[in-house]
C-alpha cells in the first residue's frame, strides 16, 4: 500500500515538472544567445531620479536595481522584454524588440493605496485597491509566516493581525490547532471563522507558509457576504503564490532545528508519595498505608523495575528533552506575458519526545502548480493543483495518551518489568510486565511492545477556469468561470498485539528462604496476538464548487464603476454520511467611486441552504458601505498627513454553519427494545423513540453587523495606522430552549430561533518604519478588544448576580472562596456547604444571599474564560547585510480553570509538586492548597475562583537572526540569505508552572515547544 502510494506521489511530481519546465526554455538557453549592455534613468513626471527600482530583464532572470540617481545598466538578449517596478508608480513593461533604447524612462506615479501591492482580495475573485475599499480587511504577507517553524500553519496566525485571535490551546506534534476568532466571539459557540484557499472553502493547516502569497482576514459584512451563509463568523482567506510575466524566481530552502520542552508539570517520587498519601488517609479518618519501613524500601529503591517498591519518574524514562525538526522547499515560477506558472514543493518531518518505542514521527510532502495561460487576446485560463501527502506515526499510544498515562500512572504504580527469576520472558522476547489493579495497562507495555499506529492524509485539490474580456460586447465588460474538485481521504492502520501484565501481590501465609512473605502474580490482562495491520479508521470527503461571474468596470468620467453579478455553489460529500452540505448565493455587488476620493460600495447576497425546510432555504441579506479619503480635501492639506480615509459599513448576514440539518422535521431514532408480555418470554421488538419534535417554521440565524473605521499614513509615509470600531449584534440564534420548559414535557420541545448576542469592541493596527544611515527598523503593533453579552440567554429566570443574561457568553460562574477551614475561617458556626462532606483544610465559600448555606443560590461571576484583549508587537531591523526580527504577543482578560490532575491532587490519583502545599495542621499549616483526601474530594472541586487564574500571559513568539549575501551580476546565485530562528522563547505570566496559554500541555498532551533552527535560503 505504501508502495501504491508513493508511485502515485512520484507521478504527481513529474506531471508538474513536465508542465513547468517547458515554461523554463530560455533559462537553458541564456548563454547561447548573445547580449547586449542596456542602461538608462528612471525619472516620475517632475523629472525626480527614482532610486530603489526593480528592473527585470530575461524573463527575470536578471534583476538589478536603480541607484541613487535612477540610474540603472543590465545585459539583455536581444528583443527581450524589460519589466520596471517602484513603490509608488505603475509598472512599465519596455518591449526591446519594438522600442528603442532610451536613455530616460518616466515612470507615473499612482495615488496612494492605489498600487498593485495595494490590491485586496475580496470573495471569489474581487479585487479592489486599498483606497478603495469600504470595509475592514486585514492583510499578512506570506513571507512573514515562514519565520515560525510549526507544521500546522494557523499557528503561525498569533499576534500577525489586528482583529485576528488565536488562542494555543495545546503544545504538541501536528495535532496542536490553535482556536481562531475573528473579533472575539459572536455567538456562545461555533464561533470558527471560514477557511478560504484560493477562493474554495478549505483547510490550510497543512500548506506551507511558502506557498502563501497573503492572507486576508475578512472582518466587515461587505468584506465577507459574498460567501454567503458560512461567512458571518468572518473569512480567513488565503492566496498562493502564481508566476508574474517577466519575474523568474528560484529559491530553495532547507532549515533544520530542535524543539525543546518549555514548561513540563513535575510529580513527587515513591517515597514522598507514600508519606503524603498516609497524610491524606488520616485525614480521611483512616490508617495509614505506607508503614515506616516501606517509606525507607521506597527511598532506597532500585528504581522503576523494583518489584515491591518502584520508584518511576516516568516523564525521565520515557521522554527525551528534545524533538527534531526539518524542512525543505523549492518555489520555481515565471513566465512572459502569454503563460505564467508557479511550482512549490515541500517537505517537512518532525520528530516525538518519545524515547520508549517506535518513534512517533509526522511527515508531509507538498506540491502545488499554479498555470496562467492566454488563449486568444481575449480568453485566458487557469489552473490550480495541489497534492499533500501527511503521514503521523506513532506506538500503542497516540500522543495525548501517551501524556495522559505520564500523568496518571503513579511513581510506585507498579514495576515495568519482572525479572526473569519469576516469570519468563515470552519466546518472542517481550519480558513480563508489571500492573495494578487500576491500571491493566503498563505504559512501556503500551509503548514499546504494543505495536504502532500509522495516520495517512491524501489532499487533493484542483480548481480551474476561465476568464473572458467582453470588450467586443461593450468596453469594460468580462465573465468568468471557475470549477473546483477537491478529495480528502483519512486511513488510519494501526497493529495493536498486547502484551501480559501482572500485579505483584505479597502472599502473607507463604514464606521464602528468608522468611520474608512470597511474592505471587495475578494475571492483569492477558496477551493479544495482533500480526496484521487493521485499517481502524477510514473517511473520504469530496467537496465541488463553481462560480460564475459578469463584471463590469469602467471609468464614467465623474466616477469608476466596478459592479458584478455572480453566482456560487459549494457541495460537501462525506461518504458514509447521509447528510451532504450544500450552499449557493447568487450575488449583486457594485463598488462607485469619484475623483478618487469618495466611494460607495453596496453587495445584495440571495443566500441559499440545504438545512432548512424547502420553502425558507433562502434568505437576502444586503450590506453597505462607504469611503472618504479626507486627506483629498482643501481643509485637510496638512504637510504631515499623506492620507486619511474615513469608512463605515453596515449589513444584515444569514448564517446556517451552527445549525443542524433537519431540524424542520420530526426526529425518531431506534432507541433500545421494549418488552411485552410476560417477562423474559417472547421477543422484545427494537423501540423507535422521538429525540427531538421538527419546526417547520425555523428561521435563518442573522448578524446585524456595524464597522466604523480610520486609516491613514503620516510624516512622509513613515507612519501606517488603521482603527475600527465594530458592533455585531447576533440574533434568532437556533436553540432547543431547554430551560423555558418543565421535564414533563420529554421530547416535545423543539428548536426555535431564541438568543441573542451582542459582540462589541475596537481594533488599532499601527506601524512606523524609517531608514537611518544603512539602519532601517520598522515597529508594528495590533490590539483587539472585544467582549460580548448575552441579550436573550436561554435558562431559568434567576436572579439578576446569577443569572448569565446580560453576561459575556464566555463568563464562568462559580462560588467566591474565603479560603480554608481551619486556617482562614472557623469551622464551627459556618454556613453549611452542600457539595459533600468537608471539614479543616478543605474550602470554605461566601454565603452570597445570606440563608446560611452554601448551594446553587450562591454561584457569582469568577472571571471570563477567553481574553478580551489580544495584542501583538514586532520589530524588524536591518543594517548591512544583517537582519533582526521578533515578534512578541500578548493576552489580558482571561482565566484559566486548574482543573487537571497536576493541580488538582486527590483520590487515588498522581500526586504532583503542588501536593506539598496542601494545608496540614502540624506538617504545613500555612498551606495555600486543600488537605489531601483519598476521596474525589467533592466540595473542593466545584468551579469557584479558588481554582481560576489569572491567564494574562506575554510570549516572545519569534525571534529571526539573519544574514544575507546578494552575489553579482551575472551569477548563478542571486542571493543566499543564513537564518537562525527561536519560537516561544519566552512566556511571562503569573502562572509560573505550566504554561498560562495552554496550561493542560505536558499534562494530558504535549508540551509547548521552544523551536531552535537555523537553514539557508537560496535564490537562482
């Protein structure tokens, strides 16, 4: 199968290399046509020297630059084509077989955010200049993404963008997605934005950051309602590279690094956990377990194979401190000005912490072929593939249970192995191995004589189409069409032979040669035999898309009209489901603007889905918007300011993408059986039963959607800034409203549209750059504050501090602690606490309405459990041939619940470091933490604020050292560019233990690694 596989791979590689290379014919025959010396001066129209210009000859395979006095000489085949670009003015293609050589080229400048690097993509294919646009879309160079060294590439997201927030849930290997919000949470859950890939709804967690040409986040109900039900969470759209006529680019890049562990939870050995566990039992009223004697055994064990008395540190014995990391691509694009193509490859590997066992490894190769090709003067076309092939190996244990058994297994759990002097090692060589009666399942069994797992995902992805210039029709006409085709495919095989474990138990009424008690084995779980590879699990998606489009744009002479009528359609197929997705939306946008200055922008979006019942599959959602470029007018000529724009939208969007399918009708499923007759006796047929009662009468879930905005540059465009104020009020949201009525009613109760939210805040995006000397540095910075409220919430009609209406969706409510009895309050004379028994050292709660006991009555507001603020700062220098770049990021206004097992020590769990803060009455009576119990410990772990944190937290995220060599004319090597990179260098919190992003990483899944790497990058 692996073999199958990779053929198949192999052959997609050389399908591409056919179709680029021919494109490369005349990089092959540079030196075999003779040339000639071209030198000129490039001027704007007031005869200034422009300095700094790119100037392309060979179909790009030579690049020079203007010097300081808009100079420039280069050597060029005769009859090519030469390609000038500057900041600021618009390209200027000199065709040398038609033109003569000049001795001075004017250049004319463009106004302000009006450029081709100005240009933002909008949905299906819309571009409007920056100047332009009415809405609030944030943008992210691709390059700027392949400085973090992660596989998945949302991760490299945090901190880039105003508006954009990312939350790291989790450390770990490829299985490690950080949450995305645009603008905070818009609704109490399913807050996902939607995932665009050059125009298609589609993941781009596995696209390297090298591919990407930009990524915008569509913020705004103008930005986004083009794509119709499933964008009012907004969009995150991105656009690979393509080939740009007369622009050759090669470049390869190997980096290679280390991954370190950050913050790891540490747990107690054998013996300080037999000393605390019999603190815990006589807290309880029990005695002890643990004598003196075998506390001593344990402090003088041999370690994790003692039979009686183990002594394991399992996160020493069975992870390393490091991870590696390597990747590799090559991007080879160009063209002329018939056919342009763009060729990206990848690979990237990244190795475990596991030491124990088969090594769990990702691995993934890449490749992407973007074509552009003219037909006629008229027709174009394109074409769009890509294949991803990632594959995860791993042992018996996928990774977050592997953490989860590093957590849990205690130190003297049980021995790995049992010598050979009790029980002998099976003819295959696997020893016996030690359990206990909770856990059957030894880890180094689990890991090292459990067999393996193999993960394989198989992206494939095409998209083609045409584009049509109508001008024959009437000037400023066109068309186009596209059609996607994309399969995913998920197999999972995994080999799962199990080894025998065996609890050692001491025998009291037998005696050994010593005289000591004989040691006896109890057959824990007995041995599998697995020899063939069983394919667990196995998914196909397809999913297709068309889009159509009729535009028009033209300059009217008071105004430029740009108004499109389009429509699309996207398909989800899951086999095996029989619930496919279906959307379309049928599209009228026109975007007016006069004399530069003022713009009108207004999209009607006809909205259709497959979830609801036929008769309301659609809905028309409008939005509007506008623009006025104040720097434009006579009150505003201020030398300082180059240019002001001030904006604001509004729309009313549809959304389905958290609603259910079928909730219009009658849910029955099978249910069981039911008996009949006498008991025992008969058949009992299968029982149908109502799950949920339909309504026809379901109405679409809507975002009433405000944006408010400035931008402008200052001080000779040295200053970039943009602020947005937003407001995004959600409505007629779907819920089943269980609350609003009694038990009795069972299964009647249907959906309705019922809550409200409402999501408000503001965004600030600001940059400065300057040029001192040979220093340049440019600062950046973003902030995001949102918070949202509950409007219409869904619940019992509580009291006005209980009650969750009119609190943000993301409120936690718990009890206000007073401390611990005993230390901080009196026992005696307390409210009565209804959680279960508790006594001195557990937790005491305020009594809030004062009827003397402590219940539901008595929850308040603890804290949010999302930040409300989310900020990110990067610096860049350059000075020479030396570059600095880092990146920090911050989140303030969240708390963090310590509710896993490192923090919370009880019942017959793993006791970590925090266990010696347990309050003890004569061994620590200054504790901070709850007395140590062998129960659940029931009172102590309700939600209060005893266990919440602040989760304020700033992350050096990326750090880039680099030094770059530019080689001379002529040579085989433009450029080489040397690299050191760090990722997550620094976290500073007032957590202090584990990390305050993902505080549960180390615990019940991977650690956040510290990423170290260094590469070159090497263009030809």
């Amino acid at each position: 199968m692996k073999t199958k596989r990779f053929l198949k791979y192999l052959n997609v590689v050389l399908f591409a290399l056919v179709l680029v290379f021919p494109f490369g014919d005349t990089i092959a025959q540079k030196n075999k046509t003779k040339r000639v010396e071209v030198s000129s001066k490039l001027e704007d129209a007031s005869g200034n020297a422009i300095s700094g210009a790119t100037i392309y000859a060979n179909e790009g395979a030579t690049v020079v630059k203007s010097d300081a006095d808009g100079k420039f000489t280069t050597y060029v085949k005769r009859g090519t084509v030469i390609l000038i670009e500057a900041e600021g003015y618009t390209p200027k293609s000199w065709d040398l077989s038609n033109e003569p050589v000049m001795s001075k080229i004017v250049l004319q400048e463009v106004a302000l955010k009006m450029g081709a690097k100005d240009m933002v993509n909008l949905p299906l294919g819309h571009q409007v200049s920056q100047r332009m646009l009415v809405g609030a879309v944030s943008r992210i160079e691709g390059r700027d993404l392949e400085r973090y060294a992660d596989p998945l590439l949302r991760n490299s997201l945090q901190g880039m963008a105003a508006g954009l927030n990312v939350i790291a849930t989790s450390g770990g290997m490829a299985n490690n997605p950080a949450s995305l919000y645009v603008r905070g949470l818009s609704r109490n859950s399913s807050n996902t934005p939607l995932f665009i890939v050059d125009g298609i709804e589609r993941s781009f967690d596995d696209i390297n950051p090298e591919e990407v040409e930009n990524v915008e986040i569509l913020k705004d109900a103008t930005s986004k309602i083009l794509y119709g039900s499933r964008a009012a969470n907004g969009v995150v759209l991105l656009t690979t590279r393509r080939g740009e006529a007369h622009k050759r680019v090669i470049d390869a890049k190997v980096d290679f690094g280390v991954g370190l562990t950050t913050r790891m939870p540490a747990f107690i050995n054998s013996a300080e956990y037999a000393t605390l566990y019999n603190e815990a039992r006589v807290n309880d009223g029990l005695t002890p377990l643990y004598s003196s004697e075998d506390i001593a055994n344990y402090q003088n064990s041999t370690g994790e194979n003692d039979l009686l008395y183990p002594n394991a540190d399992y996160y020493d014995y069975f992870l390393r401190d490091y991870t590696t990391f390597s990747k590799a691509t090559l991007n080879v694009s160009g063209g002329n000005k018939n056919a342009q193509y763009a060729f990206m490859a990848g690979y990237m590997g990244y190795g475990g912490l596991q030491k124990i066992g088969p090594d769990p490894r990702q691995d993934r190769f890449n490749i992407r072929i973007n074509l552009d090709m003219d037909i006629t003067r008229d027709i174009s076309a394109f074409i769009n593939m890509s294949a991803i092939m990632d594959s995860w190996k791993y042992s018996g244990l996928d990774h977050s249970s592997t953490f989860s058994a590093l957590s849990s297994h205690r130190p003297n759990e049980y021995p790995f192995i049992i010598g050979e002097e009790y029980i002998e090692a099976t003819d295959d060589g696997v020893p016996a191995l030690g359990a206990s009666y909770q856990h059957a399942d030894n880890l180094l069994a689990s890991l090292n004589y459990q067999g393996d797992g193999n993960n394989q995902f198989i992206n494939q992805q095409m998209t083609t189409g045409f584009d049509f210039d109508l001008h024959k029709v009437t000037e400023g006409l066109y068309a186009n069409v596209s059609l996607a085709f994309d399969n995913y495919f998920y197999g999972s095989q995994v080999l799962a032979p199990k080894a025998a474990t065996y609890v050692p138990v001491i025998d009291e009424s037998i005696l050994d040669e010593n005289g000591s008690p004989a040691v006896g084995f109890e057959l824990a779980r007995a041995a599998v035999t697995d020899t063939k590879y069983d394919l667990n699990n196995k998914s196909t998606l397809r999913t297709t898309a068309f889009n159509g489009k009729l535009g028009y744009k033209k300059d009217l002479g008071v105004g430029v009209l740009n108004a499109s009528l389009g429509y699309f359609h996207y398909m989800k197929e899951v086999a095996g489901s029989s619930i496919d997705i279906e959307n379309d939306n049928l599209f009228l946008r026109a975007n007016y603007s006069i004399k530069n200055k003022y713009v009108i922008e207004g999209s009607l979006s006809y909205m259709g889905s497959n979830r609801f019942i036929e008769d309301n599959r659609h809905f028309l959602s409008p939005a509007i918007g506008a623009a006025w470029i104040l720097s434009e007018e006579s009150f505003l000529d201020i030398d300082a300011i180059d240019y002001l724009k001030a904006k604001a939208s509004f729309g009313i969007l549809g959304y389905d993408r958290a609603t259910s399918s079928y909730l219009y009708e009658n849910l029955w499923l099978t249910s069981g059986s039911q008996s009949f007759g006498e008991q025992n006796k008969g058949d009992n047929p299968s029982k149908v039963s109502l799950v949920s009662w339909g309504n026809p009468d379901l109405e679409w879930e809507k975002s009433r959607e405000i944006n408010i905005g400035l931008e402008g540059m200052a001080f000779d465009r040295r200053l970039a800034f943009e602020v947005n104020y937003f407001n995004e009020y959600r409505y007629d949201m779907v819920d089943q409203v269980d609350e609003q009525y009694a038990a009795m009613v069972g299964p009647f109760k249907y959906y309705t549209n019922y809550q409200e939210v409402v999501n408000n805040g503001f965004e600030l995006d600001i940059d400065y750059m300057n040029t001192i000397g040979e220093l340049s540095y440019r600062v950046g910075a973003n902030y995001t504050y949102s918070k949202n409220n509950f409007k219409v919430k869904d619940e019992v009609n509580y009291s006005d501090d209980r009650a969750t209406e009119g609190r943000p969706t993301s409120v936690i409510m718990g009890y206000e602690s007073l401390g611990l009895f005993g230390k901080d309050v009196a026992l005696e004379g307390a409210p009565k606490q209804m959680f279960g028994s508790y006594g001195v050292g557990d937790i005491a709660y305020k009594d809030q309405n004062g009827d003397n006991i402590i219940d539901d009555l008595d929850k308040v507001e603890v804290g949010l459990d999302t930040p409300t603020s989310f900020i990110g700062i990067d610096v860049e220098l350059k000075y020479k041939k030396w570059g600095l770049y880092a990146l920090g990021t911050a989140s303030l206004g969240g708390m963090k619940t310590l509710s896993n097992t490192y923090y919370r020590n009880n019942g017959e769990s793993k006791y970590s470091k925090v266990a010696y803060d347990a309050y003890h009455p004569t061994r620590n009576p200054n504790g901070t933490q709850p007395s140590l119990t062998t129960t659940s410990g029931a009172n102590n772990t309700v939600t209060s604020d005893f266990w919440t944190k602040s989760g304020d937290f700033f992350r050096l995220k990326n750090v880039e050292v680099s030094y770059t060599l530019d080689f001379a004319l002529g040579s085989a090597v433009k450029k080489s560019k040397f690299f050191v990179r760090g990722n997550n260098l620094l976290v500073l919190s007032d957590m202090k233990d584990l990390d305050p992003e993902a505080p549960n990483s180390g615990v019940t899944n991977y650690p956040v690694i510290r990423m170290i790497t260094g590469g070159v990058s090497v263009s030809f």
